[in-house]
C-alpha cells in the first residue's frame, strides 16, 4: 500500500517505445506513479509500458496525445490531474528526427520538427508548470540532444530545434526558479532505440561510432534512466537550467 504523503506522479511523453519507454519504467522502479502518453497510433505499444509499469506494483495513466496540439496537451494534462492527482516531475521526452540535407530540406518537415521538438515541449511545460508553481515544486527534464550541441550534417532542422529546448530549459528555469521548480536538459549521444538507428543506417557507422565512443560502446534507452532520475531528485534541489550531456564520451563539449 502506498503511502499517499510519499506518493510521487511523474509524466512521460512519447512512453511507447525507446528513450521514454525505458524513463517510464525506471522512474516507476524509483517509486513513482507515471502518466505515459503518446501518439495514437502507438496505442498498442503505450499499453506494454503501461504493463511494465504495473508489474511493479505503481499506477500507470495511459493517454494518447500529439504533444504539437494544444488541445490535445491541455485535455490529456487536466485528465492526468484528474486521474493522478498531482505531477511532480515532468519528461519531454517526444519527439522526431527524420534526415535531410539543409539544401534539400522541405519546409513541411522543418515546421513538423518544430512543432514537435520544440512546441511540444512549450505547450507541456505551459499545462503543466501552472500546477507545479501552485504547489511551490516541480521538476521539469527535457530530452534535447548532442546535435543540439554541435551540430550534425543531415540534421540541421533537428539539430537547431535541439538547440531551441536547450535554451528553453535555461529561460524556464529562470522564470520558474522562484516557485521551487527546477527545469534541466539531457543531452544524449546516440542511443539505440529505432530512431538512433534509423539515424545511424549501418553497421559500419554503428562500428564507426563505437569506436570514438570514450567508454567504446553506444547507449541503450537505460542509459538515460539514471540522469533522469537524478533531475528528478532531491539530490538535484540545487541544481536548474543545466543541459547534461548522456553520450558515453563522443562529445565533450
Ligand atoms: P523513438 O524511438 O522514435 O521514440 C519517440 C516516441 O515519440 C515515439 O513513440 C513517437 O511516436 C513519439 N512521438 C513522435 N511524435 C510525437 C508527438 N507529436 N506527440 C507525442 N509523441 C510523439 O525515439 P527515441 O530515440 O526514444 O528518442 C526519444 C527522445 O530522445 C527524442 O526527443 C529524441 O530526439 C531524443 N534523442 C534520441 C537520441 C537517439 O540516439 N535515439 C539521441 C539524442 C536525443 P511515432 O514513432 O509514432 O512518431
């Protein structure tokens, strides 16, 4: 029986597979309740996580939601409210990488690559920082990138939309530092789920990159379970508008 003083609800877009599956889990193994969301054509697999979750014995919020539509972000977090009671720490999480040179680059992924990375997290933060600010805590985690960092050929949309959350999260945490929120960035490197894949193409470009890799192996979802957990700490109550680089050691900058 959970002790509901100690109870602690976490909120994780884009939980059906990957990155956000793997955050979901783990911060259910760290004792939190968590609202997943996802697209809904990733119903199916929202569920699994969903189950995963609940084998641990935690409640798990299922919703289905584009997070680049207010409406839909605004409905799902007022249902989430609702059913969970409280949000103590919000995952950006979702989002979407699809390559392309800047020379060839069409302007509807451009916009769809803002519109998700970027104003998905604008829209989840403004639904969801209210509620936190009302209760004088939160905890805020985007998921940018190593590209938004640097800088990558064939991701340049991405990788300025990487840079974009990155300097949300420092202006967030400026203007929600009085109210006991905390808001950081995890910058991974690349993390084998499908769309570190689909980003890396081949096996010799896997072997490529495992071998610059300080610690000579690529990331799993898993590897960026613990970052997460700790920016969900109060081990972290210190610290705000920071961006961690989660990369194994490809990039140190
Ligand atoms: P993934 O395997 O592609 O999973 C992303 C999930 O987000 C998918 O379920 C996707 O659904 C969902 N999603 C996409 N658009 C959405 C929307 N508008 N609303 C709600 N959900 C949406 O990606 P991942 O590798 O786990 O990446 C997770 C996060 O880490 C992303 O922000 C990504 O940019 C970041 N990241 C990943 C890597 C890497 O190497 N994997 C490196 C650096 C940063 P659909 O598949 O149906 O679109």
């Amino acid at each position: 029986m959970q002790n509901t003083q100690q109870r602690r609800v976490a909120f994780v877009t884009g939980a059906s597979r990957g990155i956000g599956q793997a955050v979901a889990v783990g911060l259910a193994q760290a004792g939190y309740d968590v609202v997943i969301t996802d697209l809904a054509r990733q119903e199916a697999d929202l569920r699994k996580t969903a189950g995963l979750i609940t084998a641990l014995d935690r409640k798990a919020y299922t919703y289905l939601a584009d997070v680049s539509k207010k409406d839909e972000v605004d409905a799902t977090v007022q249902a989430a409210l609702r059913d969970a009671g409280r949000i103590d720490v919000l995952v950006n999480n979702a989002g979407i990488l699809k390559l392309s040179l800047l020379q060839d680059l069409d302007e509807a992924t451009w916009d769809a690559h803002f519109d998700v990375n970027v104003k998905g997290v604008l829209l989840m933060c403004q639904a969801i920082v209210p509620h936190m600010r009302a209760r004088k805590s939160g905890r805020v985690i985007n998921i940018a990138s190593i590209a938004g960092r640097q800088g990558v050929a064939n991701q340049g949309h991405y990788a300025a939309t990487k840079s974009a959350v990155i300097t949300l999260t420092r202006v967030l945490a400026q203007e929600a530092g009085m109210d006991g929120i905390t808001v950081n960035a995890i910058c991974p490197g690349i993390i084998l789920t499908e769309m570190g894949r689909n980003n890396l193409g081949s096996d010799e470009a896997v072997r490529h990159w495992e071998e610059v890799a300080a610690l000579k192996r690529l990331g799993t979802p898993e590897d960026i379970v613990g970052p997460v957990c700790f920016f969900a700490s109060e081990q972290s109550a210190f610290v705000t508008g920071q961006a961690l680089n989660v990369c194994g050691g490809i990039y140190f900058h």
